[in-house]
C-alpha cells in the first residue's frame, strides 16, 4: 500500500513537471523565422536587391507560410502574408499594432512625426485625423468639393482636345494625338489636390506645379527605401547611400512650398474675411489654429501642423490615385474586350449627349469592378506602412513581443490563388459574380488596398470618386488605343507606392461632338 501511494506521488511528480514544461513552450512559440540572416545587417541585404521587397517577402511567405519574421538590423519584423493573419491584426490586435515605427525619413520628411499618417499612435493623431475627417475626407465634405475635380477633369480633358484640334489643323491628319498619361494624370490629381488644399492651379508646364510633382515624386521614392541606418542605427553619421542628404533636401523643398502658401493665406486673411463654406483648406485650418493652444497639439507648432497636414493630404491624394489611374488604363488597354464592355456600359447609361458625372457612377457596376481588379493586382502601396505592436500579443497562435514591427504583404493576399482564381488574371467580372459582395472599405480582409482597422487610409472615398469619375470620363470622350501592337509593359519599380517602371503612352482621339469638350470650361 506505502508502495502504491510512493508510485502515484512520483507519477503525479512527473507529470506536473511535465506539464509545466509544455506549458511553458508554448508560451515561448514563436513564428517561423526566414534563413538566411546575416550578422548585424539580419536580412536586410534580401530587400536591397534587384526584385521588389514585396516580390521578395512573396516568394518567402511561399517557403515559410503566411506568418514569419525576420530581423532587419536590430529590429524584429512580423510579415503578415494572407486574409486570416491580416484579419487578426486589424480586428483582435488592431489597438496594440495602431502605432507606427520610427524611421529617419518620417522624422525628417514629414515635420519630426507631424504627418499624422506616419504619427504615432495617441492623442495628436486622434486631434489630426478629426480635423482631416471634417474638413476634407469626410462624405459630406467629398461631395461638397465635388465643383473642384469636375472642373479640373474638363478643363484637363479640354487641354487634350484643343492639342488635337491644333495637331489636325497642322498636319491635315491628326486622327490621333500621342498622350503620356501618367504626367496628365499626375497633372490633373496635382491640380484638384492643391486647389482643395490652396485654391491655386497650374497650367500643364507650368514651373511650381512641375517642382511640386518632382517633390512629391522624390518624397515616395525615399519613403520607400531601405535606409541602413534606420536599422542599423550607429551607421546614421556615415549616411550610407546619401538618403539622410537626400531627406534633408526633400525636406527643405517640400517646407518651402507649403511656407510660401501658408504666408500668402495668411497676408489674405488679412485683407479680406472669407465665408466658411468658400474657404480651402489652408484657409479652415488657419481659422480652426486661431485661439488654440499649442498644448492641444502637443508640442508642435500651429504652422508646423498646418503645413504638415496640408503636406499630408497632398501627399496621399496625389502620387497614389494618378498610380491608380495609370494602372486601371494600361490595364484596359492590353485588355480591349474589358474596354468595349464598359465603354458599352457608359454609353447605355449615360449616353454621348451629355457629359458623364458623379452621380452616374453608381450606375456603372462594371467600371466599379475594373476599379476594384486594378487595385487587388496594383495596389497604391503593394507593403502595408509599417505598423508596431505597443505590447505583446498572440497572432496565428505565436506570441509575438513588444516592439515587433507588422508588415503586411497587400499585394500577396491579393494574388492568393485560394481566394482568387487565376490571381494573375485581369477579370472585372469576378466583382460582378463570385465576389460581388467583397468592397474596399476595410472590412474583407482579402481585399485590402486601403488598409484597415484604426490606421486605415482616411482618403478613400475621395479616391475613389475621383479614379472613377476621371477614368469614366476618359472612355466616353476619346477613343483609346496603345501606340504599337506590342502590350503596355506592366512593370514595376521601387517605392513606398506601386509606380509604374515606364511611361504611359496613349493615343487619343474624340469621340464626342466637339461642343461637348466644352462644357463646364
């Protein structure tokens, strides 16, 4: 019997130790981590090749699944690569990773961390974003500036016509003229978000709005660079590369614009009091400023948050729809059938004695489709920003620490072909039968090429009102057609955005009377 007893207590002994074992691996299970980590630099030296950083984080996620990490210098990263993963970060852990990770580029681009898209995550970006959502983003406000992209799309689309006109009276051929339309649409989104923004244009070569796209441009180039000392911190005063110079430079251009700006609307309000409802935005934030503390913006200075703001909108409202734009034509144009059937659809609805508008877009459930296929295969930003989880927390049953930076892989969970068949396929129609119920607004997580959660892009119903009105219009009004029969090359190059590697080069000829280019000019 004492036998038997002694025999039950070394069992229970065991087992308790065990148990405890077990419980306390699993505790400690972490992620998958990807080979291949260098000393000091980890993987860094993967992201700084000739493929894309998220061709490259694709083709990793193929070998070691949907969750894995990684060390880029000193900083533990957690790719996310599919739907549910996604989902667990923007919905159950979405709080803990609403922070984003510092960077070099953001402390010195983007006003010390003033940009409350780059902002961490607190009471700044809350007061910013309220601001951004009344006076801009909101769909009242959208619609309200609704005036401003019509007339900036037909005053644009007036400036192709008259170049044909001038071209057939010259040539005594001119069928078609020769466009590039990523510079049109860059142009053109340009105008409507410094108008929103200032209430100045500019004309097609006109020299500030050149500089402005040219800033821009370089703002998202370095964005999206690696910059070793971002990982690698001691290296930051050898300025590897010459980014950090670059930035400054950036920097520098990017204040002088918006400085200029603010100190003419300034000298404005001064000679003249504007009603509300006609005041741009530098305008409303130079009044919402006047009798605040500065201890309501938590440091910053008013006018550093007025430009950082301005410098916000213009940034996200510019380089990604034009990207868009450029993407959705060069798609229909290698794709002529998808063409035929929407312009068939503009025509039934809208017809060719008057011009298409706002209003008839939701209407148009094919253009709405080949909208949604253009972002699942290019979205704006192919890499999530990069978000930080403020403590530790459990994704895919791994526990993940404090600290640890989220990457999420947009453009793989787009492409997954066990939600997408023939992922690599151009096929609007999929949005009007198999996942006609799936939108872009955050909440289906296998489409997602505005975010989601806390940090998701505020911007996208202004997006997309005006990637669809601009592309509609563009189809009822002209005929559209590659320069050669070789394919529109699909290639892209590095950057925070998807751009495109080559220019668009379209040709164009009307195919309207010629008096209805001139409405509304």
């Amino acid at each position: 019997m004492v036998a038997t007893v002694f025999w039950v207590i070394i069992v229970a002994f065991l087992f308790y130790i065990v148990k405890g074992k077990m419980a306390k691996r699993e505790e400690k299970r972490e992620p998958p981590q990807a080979k291949g980590a260098w000393p000091i630099v980890g993987h860094l030296h993967l992201l700084g090749g000739s493929q894309l950083p998220h061709m490259v984080l694709g083709d990793m996620a193929d070998k070691y699944g949907p969750i894995f990490t990684m060390k880029l210098g000193i900083h533990h990263v957690l790719v996310a690569s599919n739907s549910e993963i996604a989902k667990e970060c923007f919905t159950t852990n979405d709080k803990i990773f609403a922070t984003r990770s510092k960077a070099e580029a953001v402390k010195l681009m983007a006003y010390n961390y003033a940009l409350f898209a780059f902002a961490p995550y607190g009471d700044y970006w809350r007061q910013v974003r309220k601001i951004m959502m009344l006076e801009v983003l909101s769909q009242r406000r959208v619609e309200m500036l609704g005036h401003i992209r019509v007339s900036e799309l037909r005053a644009s689309i007036k400036d192709i016509f008259d170049a044909w006109v001038q071209k057939e009276e010259s040539e005594h051929s001119g069928k078609v003229i020769k466009v590039e339309m990523n510079k049109w649409f860059g142009n053109l989104m340009l105008n409507i978000m410094v108008r929103i923004i200032s209430g100045k244009r500019f004309s097609p070569n006109d020299e500030e709005g050149i500089q402005f796209q040219k800033v821009v441009r370089k703002f998202f180039d370095i964005m999206g660079a690696y910059v070793v000392s971002d990982f690698i911190p001691y290296l930051r005063c050898l300025d590897v590369g010459g980014c950090i110079k670059a930035m400054k430079k950036t920097s520098e251009d990017f204040d002088n614009i918006f400085d200029r700006l603010l100190k003419e609307h300034k000298s404005e309000r001064e000679c003249v009091k504007q009603h509300e409802s006609s005041q741009d935005f530098m305008h409303r934030l130079i009044s919402i400023f006047e009798g605040v503390s500065e201890r309501d913006f938590y440091g910053f200075e008013h006018d550093t948050v007025i430009k950082a703001t301005c410098q916000q909108l213009l940034v996200a409202g510019l380089d990604t729809t034009s990207l868009t734009l450029t993407w959705a034509l060069s798609l229909l144009l290698n794709n002529p059938k998808a063409l035929q059937i929407v312009q068939d659809e503009i025509d039934e609805h809208v017809g060719k004695d008057r011009l298409v508008e706002e209003s008839d877009l939701k209407n148009l459930v094919y253009l709405d489709a080949i909208i949604k296929e253009t972002l699942r295969l290019y979205p704006a930003a192919p890499l999530s920003v990069p978000h930080e989880s403020m403590e530790d927390c459990i994704v895919g049953g791994y526990n993940i620490p404090k600290g640890t930076r989220l990457m999420v892989n947009l453009w793989k969970i787009h492409r997954d072909p066990n939600i997408w068949p023939n992922p690599l396929e151009f096929q609007p129609q999929r949005f009007l039968t198999s996942h006609k119920d799936i939108d872009v607004k955050g909440k289906h997580f296998e489409l997602l090429p505005f975010g989601s959660g806390r940090r998701i892009c505020p911007g996208a119903l202004l997006a997309l009102q005006s990637v669809g009105l601009t592309l509609a219009s563009l189809i009822q009004q002209f005929v559209l057609q590659k320069p050669s029969n070789e394919p529109i090359d699909m290639s892209e190059s590095a950057g925070l955005t998807n751009n495109k590697a080559t220019p668009l080069v379209v040709l164009l000829s009307p195919r309207l009377s010629s008096s209805m280019y001139r409405v509304g000019s």
